[in-house]
C-alpha cells in the first residue's frame, strides 16, 4: 500500500468507483457523507480530498458540502482540498 493518502467524499457509488480506479498505487479511502468524512479525517492524515460539494442531506445545495471545506481548511490545512459541485 502507497504511503500516499487521498480521502474520495463523494455520495455517487459509480464515481467512487471511476475515482478510485483513477488513483490506483494510492491508499484511496471513500466517505458517502460529510460525517463519515469527519471520521475518517479525524483517524488518518490524507495529502488531499477530493470533495463533493453537493452531499447529502442537501443533494441540491451547496450547505453541506462547504461546511466541510470549511472545517477541512480550519482542522487540517496540510491537507489540499480538490472540490467539485
């Protein structure tokens, strides 16, 4: 396993899949929300997270997605944030 770590926060299962086809030779970890996305954060340094900005509850808005920037760039600023909506 790659000592590179890359956190997928992405509600889609056919894009964490294409995602994590991507980034093979890279240790990828997958979060379907922003709260199992805390979890994983909170147990294990990722270089980047990559971030959908549309996660549930609020699949049509942006609330929930840019909270979790927010507390990503406050909570862990080594940590590069690739975003989508």
């Amino acid at each position: 396993m790659s000592d590179r770590k890359l956190l997928i926060v992405e509600d889609d299962p056919g894009l964490q899949r294409q995602m994590r086809w991507c980034f093979e030779g890279v240790d990828v970890d997958v979060a379907d929300d922003a709260a199992i996305a805390r979890d994983r954060l909170s147990k294990s340094a990722f270089q980047v997270v990559t971030l959908d900005i549309a996660l549930p509850p609020d699949h049509g808005g942006t609330a929930e997605g840019l909270e979790q920037l927010r507390q990503i760039r406050q909570n862990y600023r080594n940590t590069k944030v690739i975003h989508r909506t």
